[in-house]
C-alpha cells in the first residue's frame, strides 16, 4: 500500500468510528430532554427515573465521542498537513466558533444538568439539557460549514495555492450547508429515539426479570422513542431527497455513481433497483430498473435525463485536465440503497410500533418475535449514517475540495509508508477497545436498570459522612 491510500484508510477509520457516537449524542441528548420535559409538566415520577436512566447512555455516548474526535483531529494535522495548509483560512473560522462557543456551551450545560437535580427548580433543570441539545446542534452545524465547502466551495478566493475567505457571508449560505445540516440532524434525531425504543424492547424480552415500575418504564420508553422516531424519519427522507436532488447539478458524477448510471439514462429516466459494476470496463453488469422512477425522484416530474457517468468524466477532463474523475461505484450505489432502505424501515417500525401499543393495546409487548425486531432495529441508524457519510466523502473522489484540491495533493510530504501502518494499527486497536468498553457498559447499565440509577442518585445525594469525625483513634 502506498502513503495515499494508507492515509485514507486512516481518515475512514477515524471518521466513521467517531460518526458512531456524534449522532448518537445528540439524539440521545434530544430524547432525554423530551423525557425530563414530560416529567415537568405531567409531575409523573416515573419520566424523571426515565429521565436519569437514559441519561447514563447518553453520557457514555459524549464520552466516546469526544476521545475519538481529539484523534480525529489529530490524524488530520499529522498526515494531511497539505490539505490544512490549503483550506486553513477557510476552515478556520468555523472551527473556532465550533470549539469556543459551540462545544463549551454542550459541555458547560451538562456539567450544570448532572449535578443540579435537586438544587434548581425542575423546569430549570429541564432547561439546562435543552441547551445541552441546542449547543450539540450548533457543534454540528459549525463543522458542517466546513465539510460543505469541500463539497461546494463558495466566498474563496485561490491566493498563493491555498483558498482565502473573502466572504464568510456566502460560506454560511452555502446551499449545501442547509442540506447536510438538517439531513445529519434529523438523522441524529432518529438514532436516539430508536435506540431507547430497541433497548428497551430487548429488556422487555425478559419482562418477567423486571419489576412492574421497570416495566412501565421500559415501555413508556419505547412509545417516547418511537413517536421521536417517527417525526425525525420522515424528516430524513425529506431533507435527503432535497440533497439528492442538490447533487444533480453540484456533484454529477455523485449522483450519477449512487445509481449505477454509466450512460446517459435517456429521457424519462427508469430508476435502478438492484444493479452490479464492472468498475473496470466502466459498464453495469446487470440492473432491475423502474421506468420513469429517476425522472421523478431527480425532477419531481415524468421526464428528464440523467447524465451517466462516462459523459461526465469527460467534460470533467476537459475542464480539469487528465485523470480518472470515477468514484468507487458500487461501494456508492449500494451504500445509498443501505441508507434510503434503513431510513424507510425505520419509519415503518415506528408508525407499527405507535399502532400497536396505542392507548389500551398491548400487542407489541406481548410478542416476543416482534419485540426482537423492534431490538435489532437499534443497529439501522447506525448501518444507515455510515452508508450516507460514505456517500458524502466518497462520491467527491478524486477531490478532498471538489474541483479545487486532489486527495494526491493533500497527504502530508513527510509522513512515511511504516508511520502510517503504524498508526493505522495502533488506532485500530484503540477504536476496538473503546468500543468493547461502550458496548460493556451500555450492557452493565441496562442490567442495573433505571430503578437503580435512582437509588444511587439518592445515595449520592446524601450528606457525606467523614469517618474521621470522631478522631483518628
């Protein structure tokens, strides 16, 4: 392997681990505030030990997440320092607004939220993890301004042979800003609420375990999660057809890729369903097309072409110069199948689930066959925002900035083939064992369950006791 593609390796890796625990903190952190809001206007105790409970996990996730994005940071300055030079300017704005404002407004409120229960009143307390919520949205919102100006460069001017800001205006009002900021934090949204109501179906596989409190906790749980779920899926889908339909004009080739499109499709355009490449002769091998589908998912309207990606690639090499302007095809066109497929099924999960345990009805928590796939439903979100930021970053190949600045022009000049499998290992084996250690403890808390974590809040609460207060002897 050469230094590009171990440097990229490393770059996958980091990023996808830590996009693990991104969304998943700041869905979590949503549903909790929903849960500590239901219990300050209905006075029912039983959302405040809901409230405590999920709040563990959803530590545990901000945890994670802020170990692997110090590593990510880090690989970025050691092995593409040339990509930092070039974007810097840009970048350096928004990432300083994220850090200084963003992350310490998250990190100031749920300090203040874990340690204020019974000292503010409960709405203020309610208060503080909503501006744990709204600090991680605009932590996100910040570092999506970076990532969209890779995707769609805007207010830059190219100085010297790196990118300078002219103005900071026109970056915040990058189109691709709004796309990627409203589909990431929808798709946030998504993962904590059907993470709670997966959880929470696997504890109610082993009902007769748990006490009758646990019991209603677990399931009052499920409908919280689901009905978050339900609201936040379709607005996935919504905002995720307005990006698809973004990327037909912005990043072609993008687009093209994510449907297996080699040649142009012809006017209307037929949807692929299922399809394999021939990455080599630059071909489909088979497909299971739709007629009219693409015309209507691309233009909301029975007609329009698709160019396909030959095509593209050559007016990108004329305008570009020589090179191969080709994504990893299949790897794009399944991972967008991935993500739109997950995403639906989410919906449907949630609209079944809401159905079968309305008022009075108990369905769901009497069938243990459905109570495991509402469970293994708790991995889909995160299949799904991997498959879409490996959509994000792939499909802009062979760019790091699209139409700007090559991923062979950005790897750092001194950083070595043994360096980097070094660290490529070291990082693996971390990553490993950050994740067995959440995945434990994740466990461990669920077996305590929420009645516990009250009980231990109320232990902590207690006056502490010096055993010397009596003298040493």
């Amino acid at each position: 392997m050469d230094i590009v593609t171990l440097a990229r390796i490393q770059f996958a890796m980091t990023t996808v681990f830590h996009y693990f625990f991104v969304p998943f903190s700041i869905g979590m952190a949503f549903v909790v505030a929903i849960m500590e809001t239901l219990y300050v206007t209905k006075k029912d105790e039983v959302y405040k030990k809901m409230t405590k409970f999920w709040a563990q996990i959803l530590l545990l996730s901000f945890a994670v997440g802020v170990v692997t994005g110090i590593i990510q940071e880090f690989q970025f300055g050691m092995n593409w320092s040339d990509y930092s030079r070039f974007v810097g300017d840009i970048f350096g704005a928004p990432l300083a607004v994220e850090a200084l404002l963003a992350f310490f407004l998250e990190s100031t409120f749920l300090g203040l939220w874990m340690f204020t229960w019974d000292r503010v009143k409960p709405g203020v307390h309610a208060l503080f993890i909503w501006l744990v919520g709204f600090g991680s949205v605009m932590s996100a919102f910040w570092i999506l301004v970076a990532n969209s100006f890779m995707q769609h460069p805007t207010g830059y001017t190219l100085n010297n042979g790196r990118a300078e800001m002219t103005d900071f205006g026109a970056i915040l009002k990058n189109p691709q800003v709004w796309y990627e900021f409203s589909h990431v934090i929808a798709g946030a949204i998504v993962t904590g609420g059907i993470v709670v109501a997966g959880l929470s179906a696997f504890k109610l596989l082993k009902k007769h375990q748990l006490s009758e409190m646990t019991q209603t906790i677990y399931k009052k749980t499920m409908r919280v999660g689901l009905w978050v779920t339900l609201v936040a899926s379709a607005s996935v889908l919504f905002a995720g057809d307005l990006q698809m339909k973004a990327l037909v004009e912005d990043q072609p080739m993008k687009f093209a890729a994510t449907e297996g499109l080699y040649e142009n499709s012809g006017d209307p355009a037929a949807w692929t369903v299922v399809a394999w490449a021939n990455e080599a002769k630059k071909e489909r091998v088979f497909g299971v097309e739709i007629p009219y589908m693409l015309s209507i998912l691309s233009y909301n309207a029975p007609e329009g072409a698709v160019k396909g990606m030959n095509e593209i690639n050559e007016e990108l090499t004329a305008k570009y110069g020589e090179g191969n302007y080709y994504p990893p095809v299949n790897t794009l066109f399944w991972s967008f199948r991935i993500m739109a497929g997950f995403g639906t099924l989410m919906l449907i999960t949630a609209i079944v689930g809401l159905i079968m345990t309305r008022k009075n009805k108990q369905a769901l928590f009497e069938k243990k066959w459905l109570l495991w796939i509402f469970g293994f439903m708790t991995f889909s979100p995160f299949l799904a925002n991997t498959s879409g930021w490996l959509i994000t970053e792939l499909g802009r190949y062979p760019w790091t900035v699209y139409g700007l600045f090559k991923i062979e022009d950005s790897v750092s000049p001194n950083v070595s083939v043994t360096s980097l499998l070094i660290s490529n290992i070291i990082y693996f084996l971390l990553f490993t064992g950050l994740g067995a250690v959440m995945v434990y403890l994740v466990i461990r808390e669920l077996k305590k369950g929420p009645e516990y974590v009250d009980h231990q809040h109320e232990e902590d609460s207690k006056p502490s006791i010096d055993p010397f207060d009596g003298g040493a002897f």
